[in-house]
C-alpha cells in the first residue's frame, strides 16, 4: 500500500475546510448584499472584500512574525475584518429569522478557518523565531490538580515567570559558562603581567631550574620568553642564603649550634670533690670544699665523704700517707 504523504493530506484536508468556510460564510454575505439590491457581481465581491480580507491579513501577519518584524496590525486588521464579517452573518440571520443558531451556522466557519490558519503558521513562526535566538513565551504546565488546590499560586508563577520573559527581551536565558581549568586562570593572569615579574614569581617557584627550562615553563603559561632574557632578568639579583638560628639565650638548645662536638658527661660527685680540692689547693678545710661543690655543681656532700674521696685519690695516685686529713690545722680538716 502507498503511504501517503502528511503534508499533501495535511493540504488536502486544508483545502477542503477552506472551500467549505468560504462557501458557507460568503454566502450569508452574499444574501446580505443582495438584501441592499446590490448586483450580483459586487455581492460576490463582498465575500472576498471580508473573509479574503481577514484571511490574507493573517497570513501576512505570520510573515512579519517569522520575519521578526512586528505583526499587531496585521492582526488587529484580521480582527477587525472578522468582526464585521461576524455582525453581517447575524444580520442575515436575523433577516431570515433563524436566531443564534443561525448566526453560529453563518459566522463560525470563518472563525473556525482563521484559528486553523492561525495553528498551523504558529509552527513555522516559532521555527524562524528559534534560528534568531529567541525564545518565546510558554505556559508552564502545572497540571490540573495544581490549578485546582492553588489557583492564586499558580496564577502568581505564571504572572511572575511572564514578566521574567518580558524583561529578557523574548532571549532564552543564558547558559552558564564553561568552568576554566586552573592553568587557563594563570595564563590570563600572566599573559598581562610584566614578563620580569613573571620571571621572578617563576625563579621563586623553581630556583634549582635552569634558564632554559624556566623560560619553556613560563611559555606554557603566555609569558613569550627565551633563556636569555630569563638569564638577564636574574643576572643581577644575590644569591640569599637563609640561615635560621636559635634565641642566645636559650641554653638548653646550644649543642644545636655544632652538632660535631660532643657534649660533655656530667660530672660526678667524686670527681666534683677532687675538682674543688684542687681548686682550693692543700690548705683547703673539708667544709670549703663542700661549700664549693654545692655552689659550682650543685651537689650536696659532707665533711665525711670528702675526706674519704680525698684519701682514697691520693691512694689511687700512690700516696705513702694523709698526713694532715682530720688533724685540727692541717689541710682538708
């Protein structure tokens, strides 16, 4: 079976409501001019005078909008042609007494055949109107129920999201912009910076990378540079070389300072004694001694010990006697 094409039967089926409009519609009119015994040739001419009238306004005003020109008068003039076109088919159906229904049988094909014509140029308008960019206004399409249960809500939306529409100039609103990538921000930054300072910023960066490798980074950030010019930017800066150091007087950490020298084994008590004695030399009492030792090292002793760590280092020394030790007068008494 041959499928038949939409458009032609689309056209087709156009054509037919079109004749039958015109035919019923230009006939009112027709009876009409000729209850003014107009001839029959200008009570022809009437049908075309109204209902062609309004039916080529219409078209022309889908013209000027799909052209993006203004369409209100050519619209205001379909109206207006298919208003007196309305009244004359009441009027011959109060002519021939049939009332509202005839009326309705005279005036609504031409009604019926202008909102058909209306629809279906509404497609190619907004098709036109979306290949400049414009967006034109819909609806929202709440539902049935939403109307129903908040009519005032709903009715506000649609009021609001209308004066949004409105104050955009018909444009689709606009789409955000792409996010940027890390190193496109620092190429705009760079690219309108002073290529020195640029230079600088990169040397801090990377201070171990030589000129030719730093220029081949900057490039890749539009900073248009060569290894000579990195070279000559920082021929002439020092060398800095920072040094962090301890308090002076923070004591506890001084070891810090040179960490190839040992620290000294802390003294003993003995050794602390001996020290003192031969400090104080051999007239030395066994209570200076003591004194000495809690004052220097901090280390509490008696008379006693330091008599024993005196005798017991001269014997270690080869000493043949402790003359003197624990005789009033003598050393170390």
């Amino acid at each position: 079976m041959k499928r038949v094409d939409p458009t032609l039967a689309w056209r087709a089926a156009l054509t037919v409501v079109s004749g039958a409009a015109v035919a019923t519609t230009g006939w009112s009119l027709y009876e009409v001019a000729r209850h003014y015994q107009a001839p029959q040739p200008v009570a022809g001419a009437a049908v075309a005078v109204f209902d062609g009238a309004a039916y080529a306004c219409l078209r022309l005003a889908s013209e000027a909008s799909a052209a993006g020109r203004s369409a209100a008068g050519a619209r205001l003039a379909t109206l207006a042609m298919a208003a007196v076109s309305v009244y004359l088919n009441r009027f011959h159906a109060d002519l021939i007494g049939g009332g509202t229904a005839a009326a309705l049988l005279f005036a609504v094909p031409t009604l019926a055949l202008l909102a058909v014509s209306e629809l279906a140029w509404a497609g190619p308008r907004a098709a036109a109107r979306a290949a400049r960019g414009e967006a034109p206004y819909r609806l929202p399409a709440f539902g049935g129920w939403a109307w129903l249960l908040a009519p005032r809500r709903a009715g506000a939306a649609v009021r609001e999201r209308a004066l949004a529409h409105i104050e955009a100039g018909g444009q689709p609103p606009a789409a955000p912009p792409a996010p940027r990538s890390a190193t496109a921000a620092l190429r705009d930054h760079f690219a309108g910076m002073d290529p020195a300072d640029a230079i600088r910023i990169a040397h801090d960066a990377q201070p171990d990378m030589p000129p030719a490798d730093l220029a081949a980074l900057l490039r890749t950030y539009g900073v248009n540079v060569d290894a000579v010019q990195v070279a000559l930017v920082l021929g002439g800066r020092p060398a800095e070389v920072t040094v962090d150091r301890p308090p002076a007087d923070d004591a506890d950490d001084a070891h810090h300072d040179a960490p190839q020298v040992g620290a000294l084994p802390p003294v003993t008590k003995a050794q602390a004694i001996i020290d003192a004695a031969a400090h104080l030399g051999t007239g030395a009492t066994a209570a200076e001694i003591v004194r000495r030792v809690e004052r220097i090292n901090r280390i509490v002793t008696d008379d006693r010990y330091v008599r024993t760590v005196l005798s017991r280092d001269r014997r270690a020394r080869g000493a043949d006697s402790a003359e003197g030790i624990g005789q009033g007068g003598g050393g170390y008494a």
